[in-house]
C-alpha cells in the first residue's frame, strides 16, 4: 500500500523516508523507526487523516479501542494544524448486521483485503480516487443488498477505527479481537485446531 | 416616551441569555422578553446517524444534565426497537435519573440561587456567588457542595464516570450496580439527609424574610405539566402527563407521552433561539405551561417516600386555597423536596436485588419508524422524538427540553418583577439583581434549550414605544 505514510523510517544512506510496508529488508540495512523527525511527520500525518474525515472521539462506537486514537496519543498528537475537512460522508446501515460509517474510514483497506484474502468473498472494494476515495460493497451498492456477503464479519474485526461497526453498538462498544484473524491465518500451520 | 430595558447578559445561569423590557408611553412596564441568543443546531446535525448512537451524541447537549438526556435518548431508542427493557435495567435507569435530581438541584440552590437569598439581594455582583457564601458561611458551602458530589457519584458509580457516560443504551442499560458500589452509595446517605434537613431549616428562614419575593417572583396562574404515575403521584422516569391549572384542577390526565404532539405545540419567535411550547387545546399563548420541580410538585398528588411526603402537606398549605402553589419562588422549595424524595428513592433501591441483576438488555431491530423518548429532567419533562429510516438512521430529530417550556413564564416573570420596580427610563440596581434572581428560580439551561453551550452573562435593555433603546446596562 505505502499510502498512509504512518509507517515511515529512516534508513542509512537514503535521504528521504520510506514507508516499511512498502521497502523490502536488505542484508545489512539500517533502519531507524523512532526518531524525532518520525515522530514530527507521523504526527503530522496523523493530524491530516484527523482534519480528511469527521473522526469525533467522544461520541465514536470505537471510542476507546481505536488504533486511529491510540496512535494520536502515543504520538502526542494534541492539536491538529489543519482545517477540517468536514466532508459530507454517509452512513451505510443496510446490512442487517453491520453498519459502515465512511465518516471514520482512513481508507486503510485491511476490511478489502480481509474480505478477498482471508474470507475470499470479494466483496469490499475501493472506489474513486483521491479524497473521493471510499470503500464499496460489490458493483458500489447498499452493502445490505450484497449478494457476495458472507455476513462473516471479518471487515468489522479488522476495521482500525470505528468506521466498521456491529449494528446497534454505542459510544465506545466496539472492541475488536484482531488475534481472531491472526488464528484463522495461522492456526492451521501451528496446529492449534489439534487438541493436545 | 415608551422605553425598553435591556438586561445582557445574564449570569449564573447555564447558557447565554438577554432580557428586553418594553416601557409604554405612560412609563410603566408593559412587556418583556427573555431572549436566549445562542444557537447549536443539534437537532438538524444528528440527521443521517443510527439512533443507537443519539444516547452518546445527545448528552453532549449539556454538561450538568447530560444523564438527563442519556436516558430520554435511550428512551426514544426503546420506543423504536419497539420493546419493554428489564425491568432491572428501568430501576438501573431511575437510580441514576435520582442522581442526576440530586446533584443538578444542590447545584441550582446551594451554587446558583442561594448566594441572593443569604448573602442579599444589595450584595455587590463580586461578592454575591458561591465564592461569597463560602466566605460567609462555610460549612453550608461545603455540605451543599458535597450533596451535589453524591449525586454526581450515583452517576459514577453506575456509568463509569460523573459527566456524559455512555451507559444507557437502546434496550436498557449496559452495567448493573456493584456491591461495592451500592455500599459506597449508602455510606453517603446520614450525609445527604443531613444537608437537606439544614437547607429545609434554612429555606423556611428565607420564606419568612422573602414574602415580597415571593409574591412578585413569577406569582401568577398557568398551567403546570408533569408526569405522574397510575395513582397521581411523583414519577420521575416513567408513568403519564398530567396538566393541572392554577386552582389545582386536573383539566388533562394520563396523557401517552409518546403522542405529546398531539396536545402540545411549539411556538417560534423571532427574538429568542427558544422554541416556546404551549398546551394546544387551549393556543397560544394562552396554553402556557410551566414544568420543572414546582410544576412536578403541583401535579403530583403524593410523593411517594414518607419524609418527602410530610414536606409536599406542608409545600401544598403555600397554595392559600388555590390548590396551585403559582410563585415560581418556590421552585426552590420544590427542589429541596425532590431532593428529599431522591435520596429516599436511592436508600429504597439499594435494597433491591435487581440492582445486581445480569439481565440488563433486551435486543431487537427497527420496529418502529418514530420513537418518543421522555423523562423528567431535573428542569422538568424532557421530550426526545426520533424519526428514523428503515435502517435505524434518523430522518428526523425534535427534542423539547423544559427550559422551552418555561420561556412563556419566564417573560411574565420577568415583565411581573420590572413592574415593581422600574419607574421612568431607567434601569435601577435593585431590579436588575431581582430580574436576575427571577429567571434563576427556574434554573434554566439555554445550553439544552437552545442545545446551545458559552458562560452566562447578562445585558438589559430598556425599549421604548417606538423600539429606542433608552437604557442598557450589560455585565458579564
């Protein structure tokens, strides 16, 4: 991906910063991935994925268990430099068990990727470019009339911000478990679905 | 030549507020207007979110009432999934619809109003607050600050914190009491008896030295609406409307609060941000109501706990024949009772083993477009109407909060006051610390009625005929 830009290190000998996701590891690489200057652009870049969308904390279902915020705190983020945004996102509520608030999206896409590479139903995708980037379901239509869905909800669990949520849920009652993902990937090859 | 005063800003209220009098040519007072000047637009921006979400959204209304709207917006939530919650989870809900009584009501006598009464209405602006009465009477100070930290730890110790907690859900509520917690509670409770007995002995005290108050205070005939259980009594989260007169008569009973709309209507005017309810079936204005404790206090036949009941028999002696206690000096008095009759309700509860239970949540879909929430805020009868999309995502949001519904009585009560004391174009002092004290009694909060927030100054103005402004005076 290499597009949010959070993942940034220094690496001896290149003058600029790379995002890690995207720098394949070399024999003898050196690599810095907390400095100052890190911190400056990660807080930088936090306070911009802020100001793109309406994140409101105090009234979010993620309040609380939202890697978005945790990362604002641990990085010290206590202002944002940037105007608001304030784009005019809608919520999708026709799923009869998930909602999706584009409002809280950072357009990660780990919810596309969890749903082509791990559940295989394809479902999510993304469309537009640019801020008019947006996650959509099949041929961009209400994710309740999907006929892909699974109802699986692996999206949900891997949604880092509130953006993907169980129906119904309050400020703050979205905790997610994404060890339940790590296991439906791995579980096989470590063998933990045999009992000792 | 016809004048009008303006009074901007007013303080130790909860929001922004302005006040216009209107002279005539004869130079006596002929109007006046409490004009809320802030605007939030709550209603118009939660359009387009689940209704799950408005039990967090909506508290944000306000900071010293936010449980107030938690529950309503909760409320409105079950109407729409259609369900009966728990029933530990409605005892859960009352418990901390108690707290809030009790910490928002200490906060308006012993905070807000009683610095006027104790320290004087002549006391300079400076020195009559609650950093005053500290200075003059500490102990007071003290105990009522301490009643208010026990209604704040109710809130606390159910929903994890003391300002907006995210407890109440649609369906119920999301935690039951702790042992711990209910011991904690109860620790507090010789505590909070003992400073509402000082403020009883204390506000008789007032009475007897404040009987000019009392008569010019917002004393006047309207109708008083609260809501009341099966047997006419207090309720507080629960139960039917109620309208009575001021000669004590019930003209409306049992009313469905889910169908308010059908014998209440808002009236908007083009000098305040407050909508102003009145009763339909009578119009406007003539269909003006006043809600809240004194309201709440005239409606009910009976308290319902046993110390607070001895003190309503004496509350309904004040009415002398009427069957209607009509001077809104008395909210406070009526404050003090609900005071009383919380506490009462708290010690009552923390007995019940349903404040342990696990069955706290019921669980549906959308079944039903609209859902009315309402519930007796501390200020008085809180409407939350909720109209939704087949997904749960709000088309349309009304919220009718009782400072709203006393905006007609607050202009009388402020025009009542004016008359007393203003004579010629100006301003006097004394009427200014008075008009101030009228608007308190009501504890309003232009923060919820305007879903507004700022600090609370005051400005006055005094309007001629012609709509010259011929005296201002403004403090803030």
């Amino acid at each position: 991906m290499g597009a949010c830009r959070l993942c940034l290190v220094e690496v001896a000998g290149i003058p600029k910063l790379l995002p890690a996701c995207t720098t394949k590891v070399r024999e003898g690489m050196e690599v810095q991935t907390n400095s100052e200057r890190l911190r400056k652009y990660r807080r930088m870049t936090l306070e911009l994925l802020f100001a793109e969308r309406n994140h409101v904390c105090a009234v979010c279902v993620a309040n609380g268990h939202c890697e978005l915020q945790t990362l604002a705190y641990s990085q010290g983020m206590d202002h944002v430099r940037y105007d608001y945004r304030f784009p005019k996102w809608e919520v999708d509520d026709t799923h009869p068990l998930f909602g999706m608030d584009h409002n809280r999206c950072i357009l990660c896409s780990r919810c596309v990727r969890v749903c082509w590479h791990i559940e295989g139903a394809g479902t999510k995708n993304v469309s537009g470019r640019g801020a008019k980037a947006r996650i959509i379901s099949d041929l961009n239509q209400p994710w309740g009339t999907s006929d892909t869905c699974t109802k699986c909800g692996k999206c949900v669990m891997s949604c880092p911000t509130g953006a993907l949520f169980n129906k119904g849920s309050t400020v703050g009652e979205m905790e997610r478990d994404r060890g339940k993902l790590e296991f439906i990937v791995t579980a096989r090859e470590k063998k933990q679905w045999i009992a000792e | 030549m016809a004048q009008r005063i303006v009074i901007d800003p007013v303080t130790r209220i909860e929001g922004h507020a302005k006040i216009s009098i209107f002279i005539d040519d004869a130079g006596n007072v002929s109007d006046a207007e409490f004009h809320v000047v802030e605007f939030r637009g709550f209603e118009k921006f939660c359009e387009g979110r689940p209704f799950s979400e408005m039990p967090g959204i909506t508290p944000r209304i306000c900071g010293i009432c936010p449980v107030s709207h938690l529950l309503t917006a909760a409320k409105a939530g079950d109407a729409i999934m259609a369900v009966n919650i728990p029933p530990a989870a409605d005892k859960l809900r009352r418990l901390m619809n108690l707290g809030q009584m009790i910490q928002s009501h200490a906060l308006s006598f012993f905070h807000l109003s009683a610095p006027d009464f104790l320290l004087g209405w002549d006391t300079p602006q400076a020195k009559r607050n609650v950093f005053g009465l500290i200075a003059s009477n500490a102990d007071l100070a003290r105990a009522g600050i301490r009643l208010r930290q026990f209604g704040q730890e109710v809130i606390q110790i159910l929903g994890g914190q003391k300002i907006h907690p995210a407890w109440a859900v649609p369906g119920g509520v999301r935690s039951a009491l702790t042992e711990e917690g209910r011991d904690r509670i109860r620790a507090w409770l010789p505590e909070a008896y003992a400073t509402t007995k000082i403020a009883f002995d204390l506000f008789k005290k007032v009475l007897e030295t404040h009987k000019k108050e009392v008569e010019i205070f917002g004393n006047f005939p309207s109708l008083f609406m609260g809501l009341v259980d099966a047997d006419g009594g207090w309720e507080h989260h629960g139960g039917k409307l109620r309208f009575t007169d001021s000669s004590g008569s019930i003209i409306a009973d049992q009313l469905d609060p889910q169908k308010y709309y059908e014998y209440i209507g808002e009236s908007v005017q083009a000098s305040s941000y407050l909508k102003s309810p009145y009763y339909s079936p009578l119009g406007f204005p003539d269909g003006m109501y006043r809600v809240g404790p004194l309201a709440r206090l005239n409606v009910a036949e009976q308290m319902g706990t046993p110390k607070a009941d001895a003190e309503l028999k004496k509350f309904k002696k004040l009415t002398r024949g009427r069957n209607a206690v009509t001077s809104s000096f008395h909210y406070h008095y009526a404050r003090l009772i609900e005071i009383l009759t919380s506490i009462e309700r708290v010690e009552a509860y923390l007995d019940d083993p349903d404040m342990l239970s696990e069955d706290l949540r019921a669980d549906a879909g959308i079944n039903s477009l609209r859902g009315v929430g309402v519930s007796e805020a501390p200020r008085g009868t809180l409407f939350h109407d909720y109209t939704v999309d087949r997904d749960g995502l709000l088309k349309k949001v009304n919220l009718i909060v009782a400072t709203g519904q006393n905006n007609l009585a607050m202009n009388q009560t402020v025009a009542q006051i004016a008359r007393h004391y203003v004579r010629g174009d100006k301003i006097p002092e004394p009427m200014l610390n008075r008009v101030e004290h009228g608007i308190r009694c009501y504890d309003p909060c232009l923060s919820c009625s305007t879903h507004a927030v700022g600090q609370m100054p005051l400005h006055v103005q005094l309007i001629g005929p012609g709509g010259t402004v011929l005296h201002e005076v403004a403090r803030g």
